[in-house]
C-alpha cells in the first residue's frame, strides 16, 4: 500500500473523491460507514443522490472547482438515505495533479466531540474518586464517634428530647452508606473481558427494571439483529444498563416509555491523545421520553455527586463512567425535555480473541 493509500484509508473522517461530472471517483472507510453501504455501491453514483444536505451547497462546490479554491461550510446538517442527518463541518478541495476532482471531508461535530471528551472525563472521574475514597475514609471513623456518643446521650434523655439523639444517630448511619457507595468505585474489579452477547445484557436488565424499580415504565427493544459481539465484562456491563434504566425510571414517577436501542457504527473511533486509536462500532442507546437533564448539571452529569433529584447521590452516572472507561468504550448524553439519549461506543471482539474462545 502507498503512503498516499494509506493515509486516505487512515482518515479518520468521510472523505469522497468527486470527479468533473460529480460522480463519485473514491470513498475510505469512514464514509462507507457514514452512508452505511459499500465502496462499490457508491462508485460511479452522483454525489448529491448519496449525500443529503441541508443547503443549497452545490452552486458553491462549483464555483470552488471553477477557481481551483477550498471550500469550508460549518453547522450544516448532513445524512443520506440510510441515516438521519447530522450536524457536520465540511471540507472541500480541488484534488492537485487531478483536474475537474474535488476532495470532500465530512466532519461529524457529534463524534469529534465523543473523541476530545472520552479521555477527559475519564481522568477528572478518577482524581474525584480518588479524593472521594481518601475523605470517605477519613470521615467514616468520627461519625462512628458521633452515633456512638449519640445512642449514650439517649439513654439518660427524657422521651420528649430523644427525637435529637434519634436524629443524629438515622443522619449519621444515612451518610456512612453514601460513603460506602463512595468506597465501591476503588474497590470495583478489574473487567473480566469476555465476548459478549450485548442483548442478553440489555434482556437481563429489562426483566429486571420491569420486576422492580422500573414497573411503571414501558420498555421497548429496538435491536440490531447482525450486531456482533462485544469484548467486556457482563456483569459490569449489566450494572451500567440498570443505573441508566433506574435513572429514566426515577426521573418519570408517573409513568413513560424507555427505548433500549442497538446498531453498529463503523465509522466510529475514539482517538487518543498519542494518536492511536480506538474502534468502537457497537452502539447502546437508553432513550427515554421523561423530562430531561436539568441544563445546570447537563454537562457534569458524569461527575461524582451531581445529581438533578433532590435526594439524589449523583454515583450512579459516575459508576457508569468509570465502568465504560475501564472498558476503553465512551458515553456521552443527549438531552432535552421530552427525550434523553444516553449513548455508549463499546469494541467489539477482537479477531484473535473470537478464535481463542470459540476454540
């Protein structure tokens, strides 16, 4: 392979070759997942039948190929027959060496973010848990001093001022437990990677929710039936699913609908800050019609002790993070009054690991 070969496979985003005629000339992988069909399906076809866009941009594409000038359109929306738009950036430049050939890239505003926001919730997630775990310790030992001189003070009190004593003690014990939620992030287990049916997870926590917490709601599977396996620890992966469906139950006590979503998405990956790169094409979507994410917290909604619910702990979404981090996948939130998306990128098997299994 060329070096100009492989840096046009290496793209990280959909990049089309457009010849005088604007017929397709090339793709790279990338945009074969933006459209969700084939190289060979798309060569040789109009551009402007594979790609939908939201603006009157052909006019603007000539001129650009008439000059031989870039072209750069941001906050454009952009789908195809396959897929529902999305909010892009797009790139456009005469090929040199290639007269009458535009080059376009097509940059997703929505995974550009998934790719500079992944690795940073991930370390401001562990230096919170790590100062977490320290002041859990630390508080946990005097406010066993208090219940304990609390319950003796409640011995020589009249019936009328035993309510105090009672107070300080049902307080103290209510904040040990949130400490020891605290203490369950350090002392989660490495993930014991495994390949894994992602639906029978999602199954497993449906019957769950339905038996429990969420049997008010109504949850509907809107699943990918070709999905391949995942690489990750069941029972982590089952703990992430129950705390985004409890999350969606407790935020409609009166009821509302819960849409466990799967599809894959080649196009996807997550890179890192030394430049290596992650593929993460299996996609698990929580999607519920409750109210929404309160805008103040929408953006920490992954830290520790965030919470939108009046008595919530704001560990279970930071629980979440850490899992899906220790998996190396993403999870990120979409979220307005009427319909929050929780979404996460997790890998599928490796090839080598798939055939050491099955052996």
């Amino acid at each position: 392979m060329s070096a100009e070969s492989a840096l046009w496979a290496s793209l990280p985003v959909p990049a089309f070759l457009i010849d005088a005629d604007d017929r397709i000339v090339d793709v790279n992988s990338a945009a074969e997942g933006f459209l969700n069909l084939s190289r060979k399906a798309v060569l040789g076809h109009p551009i402007w039948d594979q790609l939908a866009i939201d603006a009157p941009i052909e006019p603007a594409f000539e001129r650009a190929r008439g000059q031989g000038t870039p072209l750069f359109v941001n906050d454009i929306d952009v789908g195809s027959g396959n897929r529902a738009p999305l909010q892009c950036a797009i790139q456009i430049a005469p090929l040199v060496g290639s007269p009458g050939v535009m080059m376009m890239l097509v940059s997703p505003r929505e995974l550009a973010g998934r790719m500079t926001q992944s690795h940073s919730v991930k370390s401001a997630a562990q230096s919170a848990i790590g100062m977490a775990e320290m002041l859990a310790h630390e508080i946990k030992n005097p406010l066993a001093g208090i219940t304990g001189a609390a319950q003796l003070l409640s011995m020589n009190l009249a019936p009328e001022d035993l309510e105090l004593t009672d107070l300080i003690v049902a307080e103290s014990r209510r904040i040990v437990k949130l400490l020891e939620q605290v203490e369950q992030f350090g002392n989660l287990s490495v993930p014991d990677f495994k390949p894994v049916n992602i639906h029978d997870v999602l199954d497993r926590a449906r019957r769950s929710a339905l038996l429990g917490f969420g049997a008010h709601m109504k949850i509907i599977e809107d699943y990918d039936p070709s999905l391949p396996l995942a690489y990750g620890d069941p029972d982590q992966l089952l703990q992430v699913v129950l705390n985004l469906l409890k999350n969606a139950s407790e935020a409609a006590p009166g009821g509302g609908t819960i849409r466990l979503r799967t599809y894959f998405e080649h196009s996807f990956r997550l890179r890192r800050n030394d430049g290596s790169g992650q593929s993460l094409p299996l996609q698990v979507e929580v999607i519920d019609d409750g109210p929404g994410l309160p805008e103040e917290i929408r953006a920490d909604i992954f830290d520790p002790f965030v919470s939108g619910r009046e008595n919530g702990t704001g560990l279970g979404l930071a629980l979440v993070s850490k899992i899906i981090s220790d998996h190396d996948g993403w999870i990120a939130v979409d979220s307005v009054p009427g319909r929050t998306v929780f979404r996460l990128s997790l890998p599928r098997v490796p090839k080598d690991r798939g055939e050491k299994e099955s052996n």
